[in-house]
C-alpha cells in the first residue's frame, strides 16, 4: 500500500481508537447521601476596548449548582441534575464513569 493511502487509515485509526477510551463505563452505587452544592464560576461576556485602546475581557461571576452523591463506599461521585433527582438514599443508581 502506498504511504498517501496509508496515513488517512492510520490518522482514522487513531482516532477511533482515541474515542474508545472516552466511553461510558456504568457503575452501580448504593446511594447514602446526596448534596446540591453552590459554586462559584466565572464567565465570559465578551471583550471591549477601554479609555486607553486596549483589549478587556468583560467577565461576571455567578453561582451554579454542582450535584453530588455519596455511595456506600465513602467516595463523592459528581452526577448530573437529572440523576441526583432520582437519587434516593439507600437505593442503588447507575452512574456512567
């Protein structure tokens, strides 16, 4: 095979490969506590000149819910809005890790 032909496979390869890796692996936890916990984020709200001409990010800070069980086995698993409402303590849920 020539190598023009072989580079597209191999970079095709690569990346399917590099996909694999990135995969849902469900894991089963027995819920023993679960908190909606605030954080502080800042964001971007785009950019403007000042007096002097020069570039300034215009930013803001706002708080977000971050959502979080606690399995059985003492650990903190961070969850999705959706499955921290179904979560209830002493009954197991399936996490995506």
């Amino acid at each position: 095979m020539r190598p023009a032909r072989l580079a597209p496979l191999l970079a095709a390869a690569a990346l399917v490969h590099g996909c694999a890796s990135v995969a849902c692996t469900p894991t089963s936890i027995v819920v023993e506590r679960k908190e909606e916990r605030p954080r502080l984020r800042t964001e971007s709200r785009g950019v403007r000149t000042d007096a002097t001409g020069r570039v300034v990010e215009e930013r803001r800070d706002v708080v977000v819910p971050e959502y979080w069980v606690r399995g059985q086995d003492g650990r903190w698993y961070d969850v999705s809005e959706a499955e921290w409402r179904a979560a209830e303590p002493g009954r197991a849920v399936s996490l995506c890790r």
